[in-house]
C-alpha cells in the first residue's frame, strides 16, 4: 500500500513540474520560444544625443518633446509648452538604456496577440543624426506584472516590467512645466507683495534681506525667505476639469487676496492670487491662462509688514559675541570673551553656566509689538560686539507702562518687550558670579 501511495505521489510531482515547464515556455496562441529565456538589451542610446521624442497613446492626441539649442526641452504638440525638466528625465533614462524583462519570440508572425498590432503605447525617439526608433508596448502579459514590446522594424518580440509603461505614460499636464513664476530663485534681488494689508517691498544685498517699503527695517529673513519659496514653489493645480473660461470666470468673480512681484536678473514677474469661497486662482505674467493653486500659496501670500519684521533686538545669532556691555542706572556691567572664557572688568573669570544663562537672556530680547511712540529717556542700555569685534549693536530700553519700549542705535523703529524679558536679563546680569577656582 506504502509503495502504491509513493508511485502515485511521483506521477503527480512529474506532472506538475511538466506543467510548470510547458508553462514558463508557452506564449499566446500556442508559440513557443526557440531558446531558453534571456534578457537582451532593446534600446542603448547616448542621453545627450536624444534630440525629440514622441509619445503616442490610442485615443489622445500624441505629445512631441523637442529639445532646444540651448539644451532645454520643451513640448511642442499637442501645443507650445515649457516643459518640467524633472519630468522629461526619466523618460530619457528609460529609452536611453531599456532591457528586457526576455525575449518572447526571435521572430514574431502574429502581432495582435500580443496587443502590438495596434500598440497601447508608441514612443518615438530621434537623436541628433536624426536616426529614429521607435518602441511597442501592447498588451500585459497575463501575470500583469510585464508588457509586450519590440522595436519597430525588428521581428523580435519582448517583455519589458510594467513599471516601464507607466514611465512613459504620460500627457501634456505630466510633462508640462507648472511653476506659476520661472525666475532664478538664487539671482532674485527684489520682491514687491501687496495684500489687504499694505504694499511691504524688500530688497537683498550680500547681507540678506531688508524691509524698503512701506519704511526701512530689519527683515526676519527666514520669513522672506519663506515668501521666497511660496512664489517659487508656486504651482499650477491641473486636477481640476473645469476648462480655460470657467477659470477665468472664477478668477475674474474672485475677491483680491495678494499681488507679488518678484524680479530677478532676467526682469520682473508678477502673480496675482484671489480667492472664491475655499478655493485660490492665480495668474501670472510668466504663463498664459488662469490656474487653481493650492490653498498654501494663498495664506502665504496674506502678509503684511509686521508679518516680515525682525523681531529680534540682536543680530548675533547664535554665534557666542565678542564683548557684552550693560548699563542699568547706577550698576553698570562689562564682560569679554577669550576662546571659551569670559572675564569681567576687574580680570576674573567669569561662572560658565551664569554667563551661558546671560547670553541666552540678550538673545531673547524680542519685541512683542512695534509702536509708534512710547519711547522717552532710557532707563536701560545693552551693547553687544560680535563677529571678532567688526560689528557692534547697541540698544536702549525705556520704561513705558508695564513693558518697556526699546530702540536700536542709528534705526527709527522702535520695539515693545516684555517687562520680565528685560528683568530676566537684568538679574541674570546681577546675579552672574566669578568661577570657582579649581581646587588644589
């Protein structure tokens, strides 16, 4: 019975492996390959000698990218668009240097079977000896994960992995370069935002940006920084289906929300963002047309002046400065650093942790508002020397209510600072003691 069990178990076995075999060998409509499985190379072309490609679905009109004398592709059909040259990469990657997942059939007889009669997908391709190939997909193999392919004008017939399909299957929207604004974000010298609030311009030298309108001051340059990267990021929402004049409709009935320009060394660009109950529209001078735009270029554009202002009394940073000098009536203070250490008037060397506790209170000193007024006879006086001595700052701080209103040396603004901002430093100050010396 044992032995009976055994034999039929090995039927079956050689059964299924005879199945599996015949399988992995078997092609549509009863070919079969004349070798084992392989993986042959179907295109290997030179990136750089790309000049135009092709790419042609069933049922929508073929999208041509054309590339420029300046090295620079653009799409010219359906229509004439900058392209998004991110976009355009991996296509290039893909039919510079495409293998095969293996050769199906050395010589093919019927094309249909294997959807390439009528091909899902072409993708014409010419270098700048303007010799052209011109690739296949049809249809999936029936494991889903692979698609047919061959070059036109070669019998052979291959798989290639699915993902290769979907790499090339793309529209105008796919490829079409959707930024709002086309300026060099590194060569920008000037932006202009005029919002509900007030018109704020700022300008930027080597040493980063300042406020030059609607009055000069200290920019927070993190936050132009900011400003910077929402117009440059600034992208069009193509998943919306309402078509070109439903937009401008939209756009036209929509309630002003900001205008930006932003000028770099090639000129000025402007954008223009208005809002329609939840929605943003934009248009630009770089593109034609009007676009929805996602909600965060809106309420990164709804700023005003007091949104872009250095709230920070110092510029130091968070580089340790050189020098601290405080005055506060009567008791006046003055410290120094050497290397790590810092001294006092006198030459004695000052507790690390009262004079790390110091420093962090100068830094905090920030305005909660900026007033117009408020600002008499100081009560209080802070310098700071910082980058190995070439720069100083200096402020002055005087009582007003229950805050104190302070003044930067040589600048018109004036800052309101917490009452227990100031008496954190003036304590710190106070209270900080000569190091210990090291026991012996």
């Amino acid at each position: 019975m044992k032995s009976r069990n055994l034999i039929i178990a090995i039927v079956v076995l050689a059964g299924l492996a005879g199945t599996l075999y015949w399988s992995n060998r078997h092609q549509p409509n009863g070919t079969t390959e004349a070798s084992a499985p392989t993986s042959p190379k179907i295109l290997s072309l030179k990136e750089d000698d790309i000049t135009k490609i092709a790419l042609k679905k069933k049922d929508a009109p073929e999208v041509v990218l054309t590339k420029d004398g300046a090295g620079k592709w653009q799409i010219t059909a359906p229509q004439q668009l900058p392209a998004e040259q991110a976009s355009v990469s991996p296509i290039l990657s893909t039919l510079s240097s495409l293998s095969s997942d293996r050769l199906v059939e050395e010589k093919a007889g019927n094309l249909s079977q294997y959807g390439l009669a009528e091909p899902a997908l072409e993708a014409d391709v010419t270098e700048k000896n303007n010799q052209s190939q011109k690739l296949l997909l049809g249809d999936s193999t029936p494991t889903g994960n692979a698609v047919y392919a061959k070059l036109d004008g070669d019998p052979r017939i291959f798989t290639v992995f699915a993902y290769t399909k979907t790499g090339l299957d793309k529209n105008v929207n796919d490829l079409r370069d959707k930024r709002l604004l086309t300026v060099d974000p590194e060569k920008i010298s000037k932006v202009e935002l005029t919002s509900k609030k007030q018109t704020v311009e700022f300008g930027r030298s080597k040493d980063g940006w300042q406020i030059v309108k609607p009055q000069p001051a200290r920019a927070d340059s993190f936050k132009v920084d900011e400003l910077v990267r929402t117009l440059t990021d600034a992208r069009m929402d193509l998943s919306s289906t309402d078509d070109s004049k439903k937009l401008a409709a939209s756009f036209a009935s929509a309630t002003p929300l900001a205008r930006a320009k932003i000028t770099d060394s090639s000129g000025t660009q402007e954008l223009d963002v208005r809002k329609n109950k939840d929605d943003y529209y934009a248009k630009s001078s770089a593109v034609q047309g009007v676009y929805k735009v996602p909600n965060n270029v809106g309420t990164g554009l709804d700023k005003g002046f007091d949104d872009f202002r250095n709230r920070k009394l110092f510029d130091f940073g968070f580089n340790d400065p050189n020098k601290i000098e405080i005055h506060d009536g009567a008791k006046s203070y003055l410290f120094t650093r050497n290397g790590s250490d810092w001294w006092n008037a006198t030459g004695q060397k000052m507790d690390p942790s009262g004079m790390s506790s110091l420093l962090e209170n100068v830094r905090n000193l920030s305005a909660d508002k900026f007033p117009d007024k408020g600002f008499a006879n100081p009560d209080l006086s802070v310098a700071v020397t910082s980058d190995d001595g070439k720069k100083t700052e200096k402020i002055s701080l005087s009582k007003s209510g229950d805050n104190y209103i302070a003044k930067r040396e040589n600048e018109p603004s004036l800052y309101e600072v917490s009452s227990k901002t100031v008496d954190d430093l003036t304590k710190s100050a106070a209270d900080l003691k000569p190091a210990v010396p090291p026991k012996k």
